[in-house]
C-alpha cells in the first residue's frame, strides 16, 4: 500500500495584509503554512496507512523553503517527503504544476508502484482546485473530487468506495485503483504526531529534486512557457464604506420605527421617493 | 523514548536559543523544546535588540539577522493628559557601524537565532509542552511532554520557558510569582508606509527612533510606556504592574486606547493599520525577587529567573546572557569530566553575580519597592512638571521671578517641603 500525498506550502491568508495606500497585496511576512486542505488529504492516507500498513511520500513543487512544509507531514507520521525545487517551475499555472507533480509522481512509481494518489480540494491561494484533476487527467487515472468518506478499500481486488458530496446529496462511489482522491475539508482531523515522528522529521535528510531529476525533459511545459493563464494584478476589493447609524424607536412601535427608516431612506435617495410616489399613482 | 541527551532546553526565546546554540557549540548533544508553533510564535517583547548581548555569542549576526532599524535616537517623555516634557538625545555616532541598538521583529528574529543554534548541532522540536520535569530524588534526569512516549531523558535541564515558568513552581524549586513582581504589558503594531515614518521620525531609511514614556498615561499605576519605529510598523505598548491592575481594576487595554489618543501620540501612528497585538507578563521584580536559579540537574535562565531590569527596559539582553553563562557552566563542567551536581552548578551563579546581570539587578533592587510605595512619581510629578514647563514658555506678561515663585509654590502644595525632600531620597535610593 503506497500513497502519494501532494500538498502546498501557502502564504497564511489570514494574515496577508493590504497596502493601505495602494491596496496591493503584501506578501512579505506572511507566515507560510500548509495548504490546510491538504491535512485531511494526508491525515485520510495516514489512517490507511494505519489499518493496512505501507508507506506515506508527500510531494510538494515549490521554492526552497517548502521544505518546513514537508518536515511538519514527516512529524505527522508521512514516511517520506519530496520537494520538487527548480527555478524552471517559477510562474507554473495549473496547467504546467499538474504536468511537473505527475511527471514526478511517475518518477516515484519507477522506485515503487503507487496505489492512490491524495490531494486537498483546492489551495486557499490559488483556489482553483484543478491540480489535482489534472494530475489524475496525466497519469489516465480515475479521479474522485469532494470525497467526504472511505468507505471500503479492497487491495486484493484493487477496489475502492468512497463517498463523494455532491450537489443535493451523496454519491456512493466505486472505482478502480490506482486512483486520485482530493479530499473535502472536516472530514477528518490531523493526528497530534508521537515524539519518535518529530526527531524523525527534524532530522530526516530530504529528498529535493531538480527538474532533471524529477523526470521533467521538456523544459517547455513548465514554468511561465508552459503556462498559458497569466496573472495580470493581483489586488484587494476596496471595502465597502461602513457607516452606521442608530434609529431610535418611539414607544418601541415598529410602524414609527419603519417610517423613521423610509424618511432617512429617501433624504440620501430623493428620486426613490418620487419613483414610489409615481408608481403608486 | 530511549534516546538521551547531554541537555535539555526548555524554550526556544532569547534564553533557551542563546543556550541552545551555546550547548551545541560546545559540542554537547541538546534537545531544545519549544511549545509554539515556530521559535518566536508565542514569544512578545517590544522590541528592542541590545548588540552587546548577542555580539557575545553570534559575533557576526549583523550579516544575516533579520534587523529592522539602528537606533539613533532616545526620547524619554513624562506625560500628563495634554503635553509631554522630554529629553531626546539624537547622535552621528549611532549612526556609525556597527550599530550598538536595533528594533527587531521577534517572530523574525526568533527564527533566525534558532536556525543558528540548529545549524551548530542542536536539535529543535516545536508544538511540544513540557508538562514537567522528571525527578529522581532532588535531582533533575529529565522531562515529560504532552507528546505519546513523551519522557525524555538529559545530564541536565536549562528551564528557559518565560516569565510564568509552571515547572519550576511545579517541582517545587520556587514559589509562584506574585502579582506585585510582574508587570502587564500590552502592545499593538500599527502598519505605515516607511516613507511616512522616516518623515514622521525625521530619519532615514533603515534609522530609527526609540520613545520611552512615564506619566499619568499609566493612570496612577507603576508603569511606563513605550512607541519603536520598525521598517514599515510602529510599535507601541504600555505596561503597569499586575498587582496595580488587580487594585486599581483598570484593564491594559483601555490604557493603551488612551495612550493612541493622548495628542502628543495620536499624530505619530496617524493613518497606520493596527495588525498586531499581544500582551505579556515582565517579570519586574527586581534582585530581590530572583528566585534559586540551579540546583541538581537544573538551571533557569533568561525571564524564568527575574532577570529583568525593569527602569532601563532590559531583558532580552539579560535572557541571552543567562542562557549563554548558563550553556557555558555545563560545557565547562562536562568537558572537566564534572557531573551536573549542584554544588557544581554554583557556578552559573558565580558566573552571574560576576556579571552585569547581577550587578545591574543588585544596583535597582529597593526601586520597585520604592516605586510600589511613592505612586506620587506616576501622578503627581509628571503633571507639577508639565505644568512648570508651560509656565515658563508661556509669554503672557508675568514677571520671571514671579513665576518661579509659583512653580515653587505649586511643588510645595502639592508635597510639602518635607514631602519633596523625601521624594528626592526616595528617587536616589530607587537609582542609586
């Protein structure tokens, strides 16, 4: 049993700030956490783990310092971790990440066979929940979005039922495996990791693979050439004005309270009031 | 789990990380525990960065630290409601490498002192609370942490895990602290372009200023208050001793509103985005307050022990300093083949004692007795000198020496002439 988890190392975005002059966004000093999506991909393949033994990778494409993202999947019981690094991938899309993160996994299966591959629904960055689908489109592989439950994974017959949440309901699901699950968020809750997982991560020598070494000849297909959605700019809605104001209510009555209201109404919208006044005859 | 070491280090702050990389240095095997989620995540302090301290033990920081800005200039202002008498002292020669103060960011900073205590050899494991330390007899073999299989055994134990440091109370080595030896502190960062503040300042780019302030800001407490320009933050915060909030039922965050407004404040953090803030016990309580810092297997290091030094806002230097005299005394006596005893460890306290640690404590040690006792320097003075301040500048055709016959009068009513000569003592024993 050998899953494959791939998470992402993203800027905390309850914490990014906006420009109060020119409402950009500031990235500097944002701490960066995992995806948090991805914990219940990786907490979902560390459960089977648990009941049927085998082995956790996690794989990660992103700059040198993901590798803090992966050390913390090692100390939650992942048994080994990748990070995919190479300045080739900088300003990867969905499209060229999806290649690189198959292509990788391909690698991995070269050294060890791969029985179900697990991602987070979507990144809170990115938001677009289509890594994952396309890694599974590359690799020709059933993909099972929004999966909420395992219900049965049957190796013998290389089997899987899962739950999947849809819209108005939930699908039984049944497929083959190898398969790619992205998992839904609440559906289960990462395991607090024993002292032996942390020495183990704080120690443990990290694999970082270049592209060459991630099976990736085509230069082409990565990075900004091999990316066709271009982000242009990147910035923050201006906040809505936030102006309240207290109506106080007469003899606590709720006819004087809506009159009060409509005359406060149509002082900042005269034309309203003449439209009512109109249509009313 | 099986696997022992020389020492533990309990913290990942200014204390346990100067320990730490110390430790590691010297070439023993040490575990660092830390219970935040990253060195520096749990960790406040204004702060201020006193090169001296970490020059000692990482001579070349200036190279990769992450640093916000030297400091070039010291205000120190006494407040009352509507105006501020103060001293600044702006010098060239703090503007001349290298750069004897810097305002830092301490989730920043903190993970950098960390990575080098890694780096020399240590090993660091974050999201683990230590629960307690594990004894035989008296002596110190261990700890205990929330994490399944969580005994872990060491030669010794450096408690440098902050000011409200739950082991030691729990093994018994010192009392809880009490409310009277700690202080409040409560702080915001406020977000500006760094344009604006080098205009607000006067300063330029990567220069900074430091405004420390005492007054009726503090509401009749002991406290003072503080404002630091980051690169693109200011920070500013208040703090009153614990036992005058419980008295006086003021809370933190009601002074710091009234300290944004006073008007002398209100227009330096003008425009600014608050994103940030914390609050923090200091331990103030001075020399006399310094708890048994070592016995058999243990030592306590950085605000764990008091060491604090309260009228000049210094700590974190006094945390690095312990952690390293601390580091220092079990590398000394692990490679004199000495086993950690505490008639050995004696030596941490001689160590200190022979410092400025302990000279600078033993020097202040009456002050927060005598500031507990005197309110009269937070309330009193600041407002009898802001007047008198006024009264001299104001220009409204009163005589010279009238006037200072007034202001005399006005110390006087308010005193006494026994009262103000009492107050001067007081003063000087409090310094002296």
């Amino acid at each position: 049993m050998h899953s494959v988890v791939c998470i992402k190392q993203v800027p905390d975005s309850a914490q990014i700030r906006v420009h109060p002059v020119t409402n950009t966004i500031m990235r500097q000093g944002v701490p960066a956490i995992i995806n948090p999506y991805d914990l219940f991909a990786l907490e979902e393949a560390l459960r089977l783990k648990d009941k049927f033994g085998g082995t956790v990778t996690v794989v990660t494409m992103g700059p040198p310092m993901a590798e803090a993202a992966l050390r913390k999947c090692l100390s939650y019981g992942a048994d080994d971790a990748i990070l995919v690094s190479d300045r080739a991938f900088a300003g990867s899309d969905t499209l060229a990440t999806s290649y690189a993160l198959a292509t990788t996994i391909q690698k991995i299966m070269g050294n060890m066979p791969v029985d179900l591959i697990f991602t987070g629904k979507q990144t809170i960055d990115g938001d677009t929940a289509q890594v994952g689908p396309g890694i599974a489109k590359r690799l020709d592989y059933q993909l099972l979005t929004y999966v909420s439950k395992i219900v049965d994974l049957d190796l013998e017959k290389k089997e899987i039922t899962v739950e999947r949440r849809a819209e108005g309901g939930v699908q039984l699901l049944k497929t083959a495996t190898p398969c790619l699950i992205t998992m839904l968020e609440g559906t289960n809750e990462m395991r607090f990791g024993d002292l032996d997982d942390l020495f183990r991560a704080a120690r443990y020598d990290l694999k970082v693979w270049n592209r060459e070494a991630a099976g990736i000849d085509d230069a082409e297909m990565i990075g900004l050439k091999g990316s066709p959605t271009v982000v242009s700019k990147v910035f923050a809605p201006r906040p809505r004005s936030q102006r309240a104001e207290m109506v106080e209510t007469v003899d606590n009555d709720p006819k004087n309270l809506a009159v009060t209201l409509l005359a406060k109404v149509f002082t900042q919208h005269p034309k309203l009031e003449k439209e009512i006044a109109k249509r009313a005859g | 789990m099986a696997e022992k070491f020389d020492v533990i280090v309990v913290g990942a702050g200014m204390a346990g990380n100067a320990a730490a990389y110390t430790l590691a240095k010297g070439g023993l095997k040490v575990l660092q525990i830390e219970r935040g989620e990253t060195p520096g995540s749990k960790n406040v302090q204004g702060a201020i960065l006193y090169s001296d301290a970490i020059e000692k033990i990482i001579p070349d920081f200036r190279d990769d630290a992450p640093l916000e800005r030297h400091l070039i200039e010291q205000r120190v202002w006494v407040l009352d409601d509507s105006s501020y008498v103060g001293t600044h002292y702006r010098s060239e020669d703090f503007n001349k490498p290298p750069y004897n103060r810097y305002t830092i960011i301490r989730a920043h900073f903190d993970q950098w002192f960390n990575k080098k205590a890694r780096e020399a050899g240590a090993l660091t494991i974050c999201e683990t609370t230590v629960t307690e330390l594990l004894l035989d007899g008296k002596k110190v073999v261990g700890v205990m942490t929330d994490r399944k299989g969580g005994e872990i055994y060491a030669d010794a134990v450096i408690l440098a895990d902050g000011v409200n440091s739950r082991l030691a109370t729990k093994a018994g080595f010192h009392p809880e602290i009490k409310p009277k030896d700690v202080a409040l502190a409560v702080k915001e960062i406020h977000f500006l372009p760094q344009e604006t503040i080098e205009a607000r300042f006067n300063i330029g780019e990567e220069e900074g200023v430091v405004i420390e302030m005492a007054g009726t800001i503090s509401d009749g407490m002991m406290g003072t208050a503080f404002l630091y320009t980051n690169k693109e933050s200011i920070t500013l915060g208040i703090g009153c001793m614990l036992s005058d909030f419980k008295k006086q039922k003021t809370t933190p965050y009601e002074l710091l509103d009234k300290m944004k407004q006073h008007p002398s404040i209100a227009p330096l953090i003008e425009g600014g985005e608050m994103k940030e803030y914390a609050a923090h016990l200091i331990p103030e309580g001075g020399y006399n307050a310094v708890p048994q810092v070592y016995g058999d297997g243990w030592l306590i290091a950085g605000d764990a022990g008091m060491f604090v030094n309260g009228i000049h806002r210094e700590g974190s230097n006094l945390a690095m300093t312990t952690g390293m005299l601390a580091a220092q005394t079990l590398v000394e006596l692990k490679q004199a083949g000495k086993a950690f005893t505490a008639p050995n460890l004696a030596q941490y306290k001689a160590k200190l004692d022979d410092s400025f640690v302990m000279k600078d404590l033993k020097k202040y040690r009456r002050m927060p007795d005598i500031f507990h006792k005197n309110k009269q320097f937070f309330t009193t003075y600041p407002e009898l000198i802001s007047k008198a301040a006024q009264k001299l500048i104001r220009v409204d055709g009163v005589d010279k020496k009238t006037k200072e016959k007034e202001i005399k009068q006005s110390f006087v009513a308010s005193r006494s002439v026994f009262g103000l000569i009492g107050d001067a003592f007081r003063f000087w024993r409090a310094m002296e």
